[in-house]
C-alpha cells in the first residue's frame, strides 16, 4: 500500500536509513512538526508508523494550546537570471574598462568570467578524476585579469599543483 501526502495530512516526511550501530531500520521525520519521528523496518512501515505519529502531533498540539505550523508548500525555486553585487568602486571601474576594451557589455563580460571560472572548476575536477583512476599526473590551469596594463585575459597550462588567479 502506497502512503500519499493526504495520508500525512499535508506534511511532507524525511526517510533516512539508520545505520546498524543506530538500531537498523528506517527514520521518518516530519521537518514541520517538531520532534515528530517514528520507525520502522522498511521504508513504507516507517511511513505508515508516522501517520500515528503525525496524528498524535497534532492532538497533543491542540490540547496544549500549541501553534500547529501548516504543511510546508515544496516548491522549486524559480531563478530569474538576475541577481544584484556589491562591488568596490574601484573594481567596478576596472571591470567596466576592460569590458569596453574587449568591445562588450559589462554585463556580458561578467557572465564570460564566471562561465569561465565555472567551466575551469569542471574542468579541474574532471582532470582530477580522470588522475585519480589514471594515477597519472596532468597539468593545471592557471588563469589572471587583467588590469589596464596587462595584456587580456590568459589562459596557459602549467605543472604546478594550484591555480592562481589575481585582480591589480
């Protein structure tokens, strides 16, 4: 027998394996409701153990005049594509400078250097992987911004262990 959401009056139930030193089984909590838990040998008895549970929850809260809290809505969060940053005026300036070098928006120059540091960060955890099975050693990307009297940005390999990165 499948448990729905309605059978938990609205709440939503964590599931964790406990592990043997914790007694086996399975815990289900209810995040809402605090202290609310119950077990049970598999994942469906535990969940069918924290309907009782839920139900007791919530007649205790009413006979000692307890806020009952409702059931949390879970959604996922929708990302605008906007965010706001702070930034010293000073690096705003030299951010602003070197995306009117490079011929494009300061918006689309700063979208460029994060999708680069993301795409370094991947990159070095791949390679790292990839090292770690292969149990060979590969080289490291190195990376700086440059500043008014630097050439652009460069992008050079290197054996050494870190990447650097600087802003001048």
């Amino acid at each position: 027998m499948e448990t729905s959401r309605e059978d938990l009056f609205g709440y939503s139930v964590r599931l964790s394996h406990l592990s043997e030193e914790d007694g086996g089984g399975w815990l289900a909590e209810v995040p809402e409701l605090d202290g609310c838990i119950s077990t049970g040998e598999s994942p469906q008895q535990a969940l069918t153990n924290v309907q009782d549970a839920i139900k007791c929850w919530l007649e205790s809260a009413k006979e000692h005049g307890k806020e009952i809290p409702p059931p949390a809505d879970h959604t996922e969060p929708e990302f605008s594509g906007k965010f706001t940053l702070r930034v010293p005026r000073t690096l705003h300036r030299m951010l602003a400078k070197r995306a009117e070098s490079e011929g494009v928006s300061l918006n689309q120059y700063l979208v460029s250097l994060i999708s680069f540091g993301l795409g370094k960060e991947f990159g070095e955890r791949s390679a790292q992987a990839r090292e770690t099975h292969a149990g060979e050693a590969r080289p490291q990307a190195s990376y700086s911004i440059a500043s008014e009297d630097r050439p652009s940005p460069a992008y050079r390999t290197s054996s050494s262990a870190r990447s650097t990165t600087s802003a001048t």
